[in-house]
C-alpha cells in the first residue's frame, strides 16, 4: 500500500509545524518542571482545530481523517521532547473518534464543543488496580438506575485526570453490566470526572509529565442513559477501536520522536571531536545511525499504513481484524525502536546526554511509557499470533 499526502494534509502538517515549532518546543522541558501544558498552548492547539479533531463538522469539529490526525501527531512529536502534548492531543483524538462513531447526538452536542475549544479534556480509564491487559478483568460496575445508570469501582493509571477534574471533562470508560456474561455484558459510556462521588488521586510518572496521570475511585456515581456510547453491553468490541486509533497514532508519534532525536543526534556528531576526528567518522556510530534510521521510517511508513486501513475501515473497505493486526504490528515494535534509537543519541552525547538539559532523555523517558500506555507490546504480539493462528489454535 503506498499513498501520498493530499494538499490539505500538507498544509495542515505546515500550520502545525510553525505552531509546534514556535508555542512548544521552546517550553517543552519547562512545562515538565511545571508539570502541566500551559493554557495559551491548549487554547492554542484548540484553534488550530487539533482537540477532537475527529469530531464530525456537525458538532463543530473538523472531522480530520486518521491519516490527517496522524500528521498532526508526528509534527507534535518532532516539537514536544517530553510527549506532554503529543498525549494531550492523542487521546481525545481517538477517544473523541470512538464517541463521534458511536455516542448519542445529545452527548456530542454536549461534550465535543468543550473539548474542540480545548477548555475540557477527553480521556480513556479501562485500567484498574487489578486490570490492565485484561480488560475482562474489570471489577468496576454499571447498573441501570431510574432513568440513568450509576457506576461503582475505580480506574487507575489513567492520563488526564488533574486536566478533567481541574477544567472540565471526562473519560471513556467501561464498566460490568452483566457479569455473569463477562465480556458480552460490558458496557462503554462517558464519565465526567467532576461527578459527585468521584475522588481522584495522582501518580509521579517517569516521563511526559506535563500531563498528570492518576486514578480515581467512583462512589455511586450517576450518570444519563446519553452517556452510554454504543451498544449496552457491546462496549468491550466498541473500545478497541477506540484503542486502535490510539496506538496507529502512538506509532507515528513514536518514530517521528525518534527521528528528531537521530537529528539531534546528527548535528552533535558531526560537530564532536574525539582522537582526532568527528564522532561522525567513526564507523561504531554511523552503522548505527543507519540503522536507527532506517527502522524508525519502517515503523513511520506502517504507522500511516495502520492509519489509513482505519479510513478504509470507515469506508468498509477494510475488516476489523486487518485493521486491529496491522495495527498491533506497528505498535508492538514503535516503542522498542524508538527508546533504542534515543538511547543511542544519548550515549553519543556523552555526560550531557545523561543531564536534564538533554532534550533526548525526556524523549525517551516519554516514548518508554508507549511500550505500556493504550495496550502494551505484549498484547500487541497475542493480537498478532491469535490472527495468525486462529483463536483455536492460539
Ligand atoms: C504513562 C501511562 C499512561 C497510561 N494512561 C492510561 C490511560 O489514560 N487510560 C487507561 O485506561 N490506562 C492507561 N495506562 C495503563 C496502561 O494501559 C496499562 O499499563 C497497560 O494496559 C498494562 O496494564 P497493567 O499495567 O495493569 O499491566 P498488566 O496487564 O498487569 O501486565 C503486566 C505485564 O505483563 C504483560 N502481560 C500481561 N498479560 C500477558 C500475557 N497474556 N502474555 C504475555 N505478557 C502479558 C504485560 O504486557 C505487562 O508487561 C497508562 C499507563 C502508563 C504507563
């Protein structure tokens, strides 16, 4: 499959640039001193039509395509050395995906002009203290209650949470329905995390902390019939492709971080000296070099490849299943590589690579998180072989 970009992606990806390029990347390492994205750089990602962009016009959105989102995503990454923005804007991208494909008019109408003008955030809470991969291992309840449902349990681990319980918003979340018939009887919906019964609390996470990370208990919380998104007891199905827009997006934004780091990586040696010679002339380096490079455009080719079988998807011209294997084998590779390659360019840069002014450790503290974060590289390879094998021999 080989596709080239349309005009309008290349203009989206140039008022992207300059704005990345100019707003963010001189911040970049402050805001993770700070530990939070400004709010003139949201506001700012937000008039660009970069928050939601998958909402539909209908609700005031510009209703990109993935692969358009995907050019978004790989100019924030070339500008964000910490991810903080990069995890801003991917995960209301995909999530926002999910809940214009299958929320109610009467949510959409609701949240999606609150996330377009960047005032609230959209995010994902299916990780529990017990259930990471396991999805089905969700203790979190949903029960039907008067003309709504209220929601028992806890979600853990979750980006976004300090963002929604300060300014607004919410998360995509999946609870039981019907345990007895485990997968087949969860449900999808909304939860707004200012919600009374809603407590939060925080986790110090290595990398990309410009975005909290947290959890939150939630205590009889009720919620509108609106807020289911999709099918009741479907929402298990739903999620992934909820998820599958995530990691085709993480995969981008994982070689397209590493590549900005061989660049770095680039210009220091060429420039550096040792025994005699640049650090470039030595063949210990630029082998390297090569091969980082070489990998890293493998995984950015298959990145916008998951991202365009997700709009063939939408067109009904690919299946489910080839869009979650092509889209698991991108993002089982993408944070391996990328952490590889900027490892590397650390070590080239000897004691500066190791110090906090180093743009490239934040770089790879940032892409560490994308091994575990929307599905880990584990999951990525049981996707893969059940595909491969069928479920009867997997
Ligand atoms: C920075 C960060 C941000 C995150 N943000 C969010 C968020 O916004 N929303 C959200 O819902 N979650 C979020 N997560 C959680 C993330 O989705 C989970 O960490 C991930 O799904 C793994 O779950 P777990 O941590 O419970 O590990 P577990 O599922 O307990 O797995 C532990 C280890 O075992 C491996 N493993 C599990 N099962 C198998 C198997 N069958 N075969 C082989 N290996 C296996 C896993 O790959 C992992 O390496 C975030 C995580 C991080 C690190």
């Amino acid at each position: 499959m080989s596709f080239k970009f349309t005009e309008e992606q290349d203009m989206i990806r140039e008022s992207v640039r300059e704005f990345a390029q100019s707003k963010i990347a001189p911040i970049a390492l402050q805001m993770e001193e700070a530990k939070e994205i400004p709010r003139d750089v949201i506001k700012g990602m937000a008039e660009l039509g970069l928050m939601t962009c998958t909402a539909d016009e209908k609700f005031g959105g510009p209703g990109l395509s993935a692969v358009s989102a995907g050019v978004i995503a790989e100019e924030l990454a070339r500008a964000d050395c910490t991810g903080s923005t990069c995890v801003y804007y991917l995960v209301p991208a995909s999530w926002g995906f999910l809940l214009n494909k299958y929320g109610t008019e009467q949510a959409k109408h609701e949240i999606f002009p609150k996330t377009l003008s960047g005032e609230w955030f959209l995010g994902i809470a299916t990780t529990e203290s017990d259930a990471g991969s396991d999805v089905g291992g969700t203790k979190t309840t949903i029960k039907p209650d008067g003309d709504g449902f209220v929601v028992n349990g806890e979600k853990m681990y979750i980006s976004g949470v300090r963002e929604a319980v300060t300014h607004g918003g919410g998360h995509v979340t999946i609870a039981h329905q019907t345990p007895e018939r485990g997968t087949r009887g969860m449900t999808c919906f909304y939860l707004p995390l200012t919600a009374e019964g809603i407590t939060p609390t925080y986790v110090d996470d290595l990398g990309r902390e410009g975005i909290s990370c947290g959890g939150f208990s939630i205590d009889n919380v009720k919620i509108p019939k609106h807020y289911i998104i999709g099918e009741e007891n479907r929402g298990f199905y739903i999620l992934h492709e909820g998820y599958e827009y995530a990691r085709a997006l993480i995969t981008v934004i994982c070689a397209s971080a590493g590549l900005k780091s061989l660049e770095n990586g680039m210009n220091y040696i060429k420039e550096r000296k040792s025994f005699g010679k640049s650090l470039s002339q030595y063949q210990g380096i630029n082998f390297k070099l090569s091969e980082h490079y070489t990998k890293l455009n493998m995984l950015r080719d298959w990145g916008y490849r998951a991202l365009k079988t997700i709009d063939l998807e939408q067109e009904g011209k690919a299946t489910r299943f080839e869009t979650s294997k092509i889209v698991a084998m991108g993002k089982m590779f993408c944070s391996e590589w990328a952490c590889d390659a900027i490892n590397t360019v650390m070590q080239w840069q000897g004691a500066f690579g190791y110090s906090r002014e180093c743009p490239d450790q934040a770089a790879w503290r940032a892409v560490r998180s994308f091994s575990l974060a929307e599905g880990s590289s584990e999951v990525m390879k049981m996707i893969v072989a059940r595909e491969l094998l069928g479920k009867k021999q997997y």
